[in-house]
C-alpha cells in the first residue's frame, strides 16, 4: 500500500512540477551551458546503491574543488540560480522519479553516500532498514541545522516508530519545514 501511494503521489507530483522544472532546466542551461541534472551514487534500503537525481545547483566539478563532496552556506561553487533552487528546495523535485522508480519513498531517512554509511556503528546502520525518503523525520526537526549524530538518531527512531499515522505528520510539517528557510547542500550539509 505504501508503494502504491508513493507512485500515485510521486507520479501527480512530476506532473503538476513539469512547468517548473522546465522552467528551472532553462535557467540553468541559460546560466552556464551545464548539464542540467546532477547524478550521485547514494546508499539506500539494505545498503543497495542507486542514482539520485537533482537539479544541478553548483558549477560543473564542483566535487573536485574547494570542500569536495562537503557544501557549506555560502558556497562559492553554488551558482546564481542554484541559491534560488536550494532556498525553495526546487533542487529535490527530480527525485520524485527514484520515488516512481522505487529507488526513494516520499518519507524516509534522507540517502547518503556510501562513505558516510562506512562511519555509521551497528545502531545507525538501522536507517537502512527502509528506502531513503525525500522528506523524514529528521528534516521537520531541523534539517542541516542539527548535528550529523542528531540527524541519524532521528532517522533511527523513525525507522522504529514508522506508522502511517506518523507519515502523515511528517508530511504535514514538510512544508514548515521546507519554507523555513534553513539551507542544506548537496550531502545534506555535514562535513567530514
């Protein structure tokens, strides 16, 4: 059932998004020539790697130069139309297709990269036990703006305490959450 309603949700949402998606492609392209999607390797349920998708928000290469992977407020990789995209969180909407694909599901603990999860002890490594969502717990308590430990512990106790009920509470504080202003880069902006 949860499935289901990931498609039908995920599926209405690239539909009614398509316009602004065009919209943000364009800029983007009209920005710097660049490609218009940013891929990433990220871990998700049982460890399984798979390709998330995003807008692009920062300079092509951007990985190879100044904090790597890492991106921090204020980024001088970020581009113009990237600050735009992040701040409303426009940069998230392409993975309403991993959700369609069954990569992602609408709520779940954020994917992260497989040398985070290398660092993660037995307890932390329970954030796998379901697929990365777009929005978690974890996001409408603070986003970036908590500790990397504090995220992952928050993760962890949605993982054991997930309920539909609960589900619909984070969906219904994901756009507090969203609108609130709070950055957050490519990696969710922890820093190694």
């Amino acid at each position: 059932m949860n499935r289901a309603a990931d498609v039908v949700v995920a599926g209405l949402g690239l539909a009614l998004s398509t316009p602004l998606l065009a919209a943000a492609a364009a800029a983007i392209k009209l920005e710097d020539r660049g490609p218009v999607f940013y891929r990433q390797r990220r871990v998700g349920l049982h460890g399984n790697e798979f390709e998330l998708l995003k807008l692009r928000t920062m300079e092509v290469g951007a990985e190879s130069r100044g904090a790597g992977l890492a991106v921090n407020e204020g980024d001088p990789r970020i581009t113009r139309v990237g600050r735009v995209l992040r701040r409303l969180s426009f940069d998230e909407l392409p993975q309403l297709w991993n959700v369609v694909r069954g990569d992602m599901s609408l709520i779940g603990p954020r994917p992260t990269l497989a040398y985070q999860v290398e660092r993660y002890t037995p307890r932390q490594r329970r954030r796998l036990d379901v697929k990365p969502g777009i929005t978690g717990w974890a996001q409408v308590h603070g986003r970036a703006r908590l500790p990397w430990d504090e995220r992952i512990e928050l993760d962890v106790w949605y993982v054991e305490h997930r309920s539909p009920l609960l589900d619909l509470q984070i969906l219904a504080r994901t756009p507090v959450a969203l609108f609130g202003g709070t950055y957050k880069g490519e990696t969710g902006g922890w820093r190694a």
